[in-house]
C-alpha cells in the first residue's frame, strides 16, 4: 500500500528541482509547439484551405491543434522520464538517498507519477489555451482532450520510466528518440489521417498509445467522439499506463534494492 504523503514529498523534491530549470522547459513545452501550431496550423493551413480546403472535413488547424496537445505531451513524457531519472539512479544517486529514509521503491514510483500527472495537466492546460486563442478548441467537450493528454503522457511516461531503470549510460535515449519517439511524432496521426499510411504502418501506429489519444483528442475537439470507439482509445492508454507502472516498479526495485 502507498502511503500519500511520502509521495507527495518526492513529488515536492521535483517541484523543486523544476523551479530551476522552469524557462528553458516551458520554451520546450510551450513556446516550441506554439510556435509550430502557428507555423503549421495557420501557414501550411493557409496553403491547405486555398487548394483542397480542408482535412478530413475540418480546417488544418483545428485538425492539428489537437495531434500537438497530445503529441507535446508524449514528447515532454520523454524528457521527464530518460535524463531526469537517469540522474537520481545514477549520477546524483538521489534515490538511494532517498531510501535511506522511511521512503520505499512505491513512493519513489507514486510520487514520481504524481508530480508527471501535474506537469502533464499544466501543459496541457496551457497549450489548449493558445489553440483557443487561435480558433480550435472552442467547444466545452474539448477540454475533455486535456485528460487524454494527461493520459497519453503517462501511458508513454510510465514504459519509458521501467526502460530507464534498466540503462547504465544515456546511450540508449538516441535509440528511444531516434527510433520510437520521432517515428510517432511524424506518423502518429498528429499531421495528417493514418488511413493515408501503408497499412503495415498503420497497424504498427494503432499499436502505440500516441495514435489512440490522438484519436480521441481530436474527436473532442471536433464535437464527434463516440462512446465505443472512445473506450477503445481510453482501454488502450490505461493498459499501456499500467503496464508501464508494474514493469517500473519492478525494474527499480531490481535496481534499487540489493
């Protein structure tokens, strides 16, 4: 069983940790995917809307805005959860310290979870702010696409947190980038409908927790999700997230506990 306080207070560490690194993490989080929203959404759009104008029956914009909440999200779950952890295992070794107080490998895990959770909801919050303010979004059912980015955040946090604990060196983040994290940025349905992909790659994207909260982010955006198909988009990313979360706790208590 987790006690709540003890995670709240590895949560409290990271906070803190944040407050040193706020500006460049809010450039990387907020003003790079803004920026690109504006690039993408209203230049490229532009281009879209005075040839075949629209996508999938909506303007570009409002069909992008939601793939970047989502994909911001992962995205930023990848930073979170490689060089960060890999500190307090590793290098700083501030987990072990950690563990030499009442705290155990649970509460290293739940607070960890806790303060992602909160980054995640800021982010999110944030960024669907900004594509209000451009025009998307605008409905009530849209903020409901702030929770699955949460969730789709965790679902890519909680794996890439287990996979971390395994890694001795930083060696194998380029692989993780280069190979998972950037494929799914550019193929995960953010910029244009899976169903123009090969359908080799299309069933590989359904199989990945990015195109599913896309999906669903996009849905509410657009006022047209659907009781079915959005619980197959919620199953898919709590499966991926709690899975994430036991294959996490395990892989640091290996690394942890002696």
């Amino acid at each position: 069983m987790i006690a709540v306080r003890p995670a709240l207070r590895v949560a409290e560490y990271d906070a803190a940790s944040f407050r040193k690194s706020w500006k460049s993490a809010l450039f990387i989080s907020v003003v790079s995917p803004v920026l690109f929203l504006g690039a993408m959404g209203l230049g490229l759009g532009g281009l879209v809307g005075s040839g075949r104008g629209t996508v999938a029956g909506v303007s570009y914009l409002r069909f992008l805005a939601p793939g970047l909440l989502v994909t911001t999200a992962m995205q930023t779950a990848s930073a979170e959860t490689t060089y960060p952890i890999m500190n307090r295992l590793h290098w700083s070794k501030i987990y072990e310290a950690m563990l030499n107080t009442p705290l155990r490998v649970a509460d290293l895990l739940a607070g960890e979870l806790v303060w992602l959770t909160a980054r995640f909801a800021v982010l999110s919050l944030l960024f669907h702010v900004v594509a209000v303010c451009f025009g998307a979004g605008r409905s009530a059912m849209a903020l409901l696409a702030i929770p699955v980015a949460v969730a789709t955040g965790l679902a890519f946090a909680t794996p890439i947190l287990a996979y971390t604990a395994t890694q001795r060196n930083d060696q194998g983040f380029n692989a993780l980038n280069r190979f998972i994290i950037l494929p799914l940025f550019l193929l995960g349905g953010s910029f244009f409908p899976v169903t123009q992909l090969p359908l080799v790659l299309q069933g590989i994207a359904w199989a990945t927790p990015l195109t599913h909260g896309v999906a669903l982010g996009r849905d509410l955006y657009l006022g047209t999700a659907g009781v079915p198909s959005s619980l197959v988009h919620v199953l898919v990313l709590v499966l991926y997230t709690v899975v994430g979360v036991l294959l996490a706790r395990w892989t640091m208590t290996r690394r942890l506990v002696v």
